[in-house]
C-alpha cells in the first residue's frame, strides 16, 4: 500500500498491491505512443465508433462526465474532447 500511495504522489499509477509485488518479475515492457511515458501524462490518440453515435456526441457525453474528475487519463479524454469539438 505504501508503494502504491508513493507512486500516485508521483504521478505513476498502480492498479493494486499485487500488481506491484510482480513487478518485479517483469523482463519486457512494450509502451504506446500515446504519451504517457514520453509527456509524462495520458493523451488521446484517436477513437472508434461502433454503433450509430457520431464522434460529436460521443465526444460530448464523455468530455460531460469526465469534466470534474482529477484522473490524468479523464484528464486526457476532456482535453481531446475540446480539441475535437472547437469550431
């Protein structure tokens, strides 16, 4: 739990203590190109939509309720989100 707790105030997110106790065991690691590791922060890429919602609502209903949250990766998609539906 310390562990955990430390990286979060370091801007590094674990997903549970187990997952950091096998951390250890790791010998590969394959990274996206979606800035995370290279900015230090979440960014969306891209989306796709697989029904008949267009991009311009999907957009607005997840910017809408992502808005207030303080996550980095809700972060990111808010950000994306502004970026896509200015005019």
């Amino acid at each position: 739990m310390v562990g955990t707790g430390l990286g979060a105030s370091q801007g590094v997110l674990i997903k549970n203590a187990e997952s950091l106790e096998r951390a250890h065991r790791i010998t590969t690691m394959v990274l996206d190109k979606t800035g995370t590791i290279t900015e230090g922060k979440p960014n969306v890429v891209g989306i796709t939509l697989f029904n008949e919602i267009t991009e311009q609502i999907l957009l607005t209903y997840v910017a809408s309720l992502e808005n207030k949250s303080e996550h980095p990766i809700a972060k990111a998609i808010v950000e994306y989100a502004k970026e896509r539906t200015q005019p």
